[in-house]
C-alpha cells in the first residue's frame, strides 16, 4: 500500500481502500457538479422527479466514478493504490451504466439527448485520460 500523500485538502490520513476509495470518488467536487444537474432540472418549465434522479445517477456514475477512473489511470495524481485493472473495470461499467440511463431515460424525453451523451462521453475520457496532447485537459474544457 502507498502512504498518503495528502493530494487533496479532503483526503484522510493513512492508507488502504477506504482511503483510496474516498479520495478517488472527490465527494466535495462530485457533489458540486451534481449540483449543477439538480440546478438545469429546476430551471425548467415543469420539474420531472423520475427524470432527474435518473440523470444524477448518470452523471454520477460517469463523472464521479468513470471520470475519476480514467484520470487516476493517467499518472495516479492521487496516489492510490487500487490496480489499473478495477480502474479499467469500474471506469468502463460506470461510463456504460452512464450511457445506458442516458439513452433510455432520455430517448423518452427526446432525441437530441443521444449528441449531448456522445459529447459528454468524448470528452469525459480526451480529458481524464489527456487526448491530443492533453489539449482537453484544460480549465476551459474543465469548466464547460
């Protein structure tokens, strides 16, 4: 096991797969960017309860597990010691439980939902895993 390094201003002290595990899932910043999706839902003309539990389950499973995945894969910026192989395992079962909620939930809404999760896939992994150069792994593309 590594020791912790302290990579983030959450992480906690000693080592192992609690911390790996709570260090990796980023609860304070996965819990900004859900946020956001509770933020969209509200600002539409009718609330759908069903529609945007689905969509956080889908963003959380492809933004806060896949995501985090694919980046801890690309140089372990936080120090973990979980094998490349359950990263590959859980990033890729996440990313697809992503898609799937994504096009079965919003496929009933409309189809111009499947170009956002083509996007929001695409960029997911040229971020985390540093595409082009890493020319996505950007605040800019951070912040869209």
């Amino acid at each position: 096991m590594r020791e912790n390094k302290g990579v983030a201003w959450y992480d906690i002290p000693g080592s192992g797969w609690p911390r790996d595990v709570w260090v990796l899932l980023h609860p304070v910043y996965t819990a900004w960017h859900l946020s956001y999706v509770v933020i969209g839902a509200a600002l539409a003309p009718r609330l759908n309860w069903p529609v945007l539990g689905w969509t956080l389950l889908a963003f959380f499973l492809g933004m806060g597990i896949a995501a985090h995945c694919y980046d801890e894969l690309h140089g372990r910026p936080l120090k973990t010691s979980i094998p490349a192989w359950v990263l590959t395992l859980v990033a890729g079962l996440a990313m697809m439980g992503a898609f799937t909620i994504g096009a079965l939930v919003g496929l009933a809404q409309t189809w111009w939902i499947l170009p956002c999760i083509a996007f929001g896939g695409f960029i997911a992994l040229a971020y985390d895993l540093e595409w082009f150069k890493g020319s996505f792994h950007t605040d800019g593309w951070f912040a869209l």
